[in-house]
C-alpha cells in the first residue's frame, strides 16, 4: 500500500491557513502538523495566532506548545520533531497536514535539507557585535554579503541574522547558497494562500488580539522569561509589547504605539513571506478568500499525488 501523501499549507500571515488545514484534515482523514516557529513555544497563544483547541475541529495537532520561551529556537531540531510527527502519522494510515508561514522550518521538514554545522566562537563574537552594536548593523553587513538572507530576515531578528552571517563566515558562501533545489522527500502537495486584503486583515488581526487580551499575555509570561528569551521575545507583537512594560508588567507606555509598530512590522513580514514562497515553484496558490476554497484545495491534492 502506498504510502499516504504530505499536505503542506503554505503563505504569508492572516490568510486563514490554520482554518483551511483542518478543513483539509476533516476531508482526506488526515492530523495538523505545526510550521510555525513561534506557536512551538508554550504560553504565546494569542499573539501567535494559535486556534484553540475548540475550533481544531476535534482533528489532533502536533508541535503546538513544545518549547518553553526560555529556549532558543533551533529549526535542525524542529526538523527531527516535524519528520517524526509526520512518519507517526503516516504509521496510522492518516495524512499529514504541515500548516505555518515558517519557510525555513517547512523546508526542513519537507526537502533534502541539511544544516551547516555550528561555531561557539564565531556565534559568541557575532553576539557580542549584536549587544553592543544593535541588530541594524549586522544586517546591513548581511544585506552587503548575502541580499536573498537580508531580505528574508526581519532587521530586528537578531539571532538569525547571527546565524547567517556564522554560516556565511563558516562555509564561505553566502546563506542561501546552502539551501539545495527544491526537492521534497515526501510525495507532497504545497497548497499557497495569498489575498489582495492583508493589509486589512494584518490591522483587524492584531486590533483583535488586543481585544482579547493580548497585553495580559505578555504580561503573563514576564516570570516565565519572556523578555531575555533569544527567540520568544523577539517575536511579532511580544517584542513590541514588552517596550510598553516596566520588569515587574507595570504599563509604561501607552499601548497604542506598540500595537501600530506591530501592523508595520507585520506587514513587512508578509512581503518577506510572500517573496520566499513564491520562489518554490511547488507551491499551487489559491485566492484565500474565493468560496470554494476548500474544494478547490482537495482537487488540487487529487491531481497532483
């Protein structure tokens, strides 16, 4: 018997992609594996845009919750954990749905992909330069060494940045250049959700996050680490709602700038996401906001596996 295939949701952030794998999961039998490199991360549910449990529509998800915020994130890892998920699920007879806007992570599930190795020493004086120096000049070095890794990476990202610039200084190539041809290990469909609205949509996103209680979550995760957190503190949202909060999560400063820097940031990352998406030629994309999404979806998976 064959093997079942893989089903990977693709696309930039507010498209409705975590809806659209459960609806996927409920037609072809299949489990929601998580690509979303900040939704591993145990306690950020409303600012990642997490579904709660009520509306994954009984269908189990996987790597949700996995990492406590304290820990760097670490997409060699994810990688073991995600093909592990995937071979699991495979072992029922199910199919496996990947779901996020996590390019890098979603590649290192899917494809021949291999990480460069690691320097303590190289990573320790590239952080240094970063403490002291501010992420802004590391990734303009970056932009001058390697354009593709620039513009795929936040300015404000600064552990990847360091990453790419260790590897850069490692391997003697650029970043991208480790990155192979587009070649998936699976027998996979890559379904791509785009919209002419996100604009829109980012604002609503976050204006609705706020209203349920965004800020008390930040706030909430202060003990917990959250602010020295590598990777965990500098997401979306939380980076810039923790400039509003004294140590103790006092309010400091008025909300309301935090929450417009967050819409500009964030659509920014659209732009990013779209940019790497697009370039895998794999990728089947569909107007998220057409009617028969979910149909078409399943037709697309019908003809391609």
């Amino acid at each position: 018997m064959a093997e079942p295939p893989v089903i990977a949701v693709v696309g930039p952030t507010a498209t409705g992609k975590s809806q659209l794998a459960v609806a996927l999961a409920r037609r072809l039998g299949g489990e929601v594996v998580n690509a979303d490199s900040m939704q591993l991360y145990a306690g950020m549910d409303i600012g990642t845009a997490k579904l709660p449990p009520a509306e994954r529509g009984g269908i189990a998800h996987h790597l949700l919750d996995v990492w406590p915020i304290t820990k760097s994130a670490a997409v060699a890892e994810y990688q073991s954990l995600a093909r592990a998920a995937i071979a699991e699920i495979h072992g029922r007879g199910r199919v496996p749905v990947l779901v996020g806007g996590s390019g890098l992570y979603l590649r290192g599930a899917l494809d021949r992909l291999e990480f460069p190795g690691e320097s303590a020493e190289i990573r320790a004086r590239l952080s240094g330069e970063l403490t002291a120096a501010g992420p802004g000049r590391l990734h303009s070095r970056l932009a001058d060494l390697d354009p593709a890794a620039a513009a795929a990476i936040l300015p404000t990202n600064g552990r990847r940045i360091v990453r790419a610039l260790e590897v850069i200084e490692l391997t003697g190539h650029p970043f991208t250049a480790t990155m192979p041809g587009f070649d998936s290990i699976y027998v996979c469909t890559q379904i791509g959700l785009d919209r002419d609205d996100l604009d829109e949509r980012v604002a609503q996103r976050v204006h609705s996050m706020m209203a349920t209680g965004f800020l008390d979550e930040v706030r909430g995760l202060l003990p917990a680490g959250l602010r020295d957190s590598p990777t965990a503190g500098k997401a979306l949202g939380y980076a810039q709602l923790l400039d509003c909060l004294s140590a103790e999560g006092e309010i400091r400063r008025d909300p309301a700038g935090a929450v417009q820097a967050t819409i500009r940031a964030t659509r920014r990352f659209v732009r990013r996401q779209r940019s790497w998406f697009r370039r895998d030629p794999r990728v089947r994309w569909f107007d998220a906001a057409t009617p028969d999404l979910v149909d078409a979806a399943c037709r697309e998976v019908a003809n391609t596996i």
